[in-house]
C-alpha cells in the first residue's frame, strides 16, 4: 500500500507539472531527454521499490475510482504535452505505474477479518471431595476406647465424638455394635452413625444385631430418616 500512497501524491502533481513545462516550452529550449531517477531502493517492475510493509486495509472499490480519475487527468494532460517528447513521456510512464498499481488492488486477496476475542473460559469447578471409610487402623483405634469405658453412656460418647468427622460401611458398623451390650445403647449407636453411613444398600445387613422385633422396627424408623 505504501507503493499505492507514492504513485497517488505523484500523479497528482503530474497536470500541474505539464502545466508548468509548456510555459517554459515557449522561453527555451527542451532540456535534454533525462528519466528521472526511481525513488529510493531497487526498482521494480514498476518504477517504485520493493515495498513488503505492514499491509493496510483499504476500500477496493473507492481506491480504484481514485485511481481511474487520475488516469484521465494524466490522459488530458499528455493531449497538452504533445509538443514536450520528454514530458510526454514521463506521463506515459505514469500511467503504465498506475495501471500497474491498479492491476495489483485489484487482484489483491481480500483481507481476513479479525475474529472476535471470546472471553476466556472460566476454570473448572473443583468437584467436592469424596467421603471415605474410616481406615482399618482409625477404627481399631475407635473399638479400642469404646471397649475402655464401663458405661454405655461413656462409650456412646467416645462414638459420637468419632462420627462427627468419619463415615461408616454397614461392616464397619456391625463391628462397632458388638461392643454394647444393650439393644437401647446400639440403637442409640445407630443413630449417631446413620448420617455418616456410607452403603446404605447394605444396610439390611444390620437387622442381625438385633434379636427382639420391637428393636428392629426402632431399627427400620432410623434407617428410613434422612
């Protein structure tokens, strides 16, 4: 585009030029027939450097009807300087630059619209974490000190402390019932460790460690809470 901005502020001046050249025309002699040199650079096939620049996004449409009205103004101007060989000449060669800067908008690729930046994705949601069993050695450690107290209220206190912060299997929870030695205690005990029983599907397993009826419909009720 850079090749495209040179050739447009120099055809421009171009009329004014041939303007200029035919008042001198008539006062002295022609100079001689001398091609200006090309801007600097290595020219190219058009008289204007190799420009590999930032590309520019321009209106194709717009730029070429600049580029046509140019090309008449240079036409009218060679009909002015047909008597100035050397203008004459410049202004063919301007013309050839221009069409060549035509040729070029208007095979040029189109240019690739910049897709719009899409808000980052928020990070994924930590998933909460899964309870687990208490550990074979924690739950020894539990039978342990419910089998060091006397009472059934003092072993059912060491167990509630303990199921405040660890879950339960329905084996888990066999082994601690046989360690109380009534059924109001082991009921009791179920309650406590309901919430945190884990494989509530096997909790049928339970009924087992009741012997009379009336203490496993009590055992059926604390089940069926939520």
């Amino acid at each position: 585009m850079r090749a495209v901005l040179i050739a447009v502020a120099t055809l421009l001046s171009v009329p004014a030029l041939a303007q200029n050249k035919s008042t001198e025309a008539k006062a002295a002699p022609p100079p001689a027939q001398v091609r200006p040199p090309p801007p600097n650079g290595n020219p190219g096939t058009t008289g204007f450097p190799d420009t590999a620049g930032t590309p520019v996004v321009v209106e194709r449409d717009a730029l070429l009807l600049q580029l046509a009205n140019i090309n008449e103004k240079l036409a009218t101007a060679a009909g002015r300087a047909k008597k100035d060989r050397q203008l004459q000449q410049m202004i063919d060669s301007a013309r050839a630059d221009l069409k060549e800067v035509g040729r070029q908008v208007t095979n040029a690729p189109l240019a690739q619209r910049p897709e719009p930046s899409r808000p980052p994705q928020p990070p994924p949601q930590p998933q909460p974490p899964t309870a687990q069993p208490i550990t074979d050695a924690m739950l020894r450690s539990l039978v342990a000190a419910i089998r060091n107290e006397p009472f059934g209220d003092d072993q059912l206190a060491v167990l509630e402390e303990a199921a405040s912060t660890q879950y339960f299997l329905v084996s888990q929870t066999q082994d601690i019932l046989r360690h109380f030695n009534f059924s109001k205690d082991k009921l009791k005990a179920l309650r406590l460790i309901r919430p945190h029983l884990l494989d509530m599907e096997n909790s049928f397993k339970l009924y087992e460690s009741f012997q009379y009826s009336n203490d496993k419909d009590e055992l059926r009720r604390i089940l069926a809470a939520q």
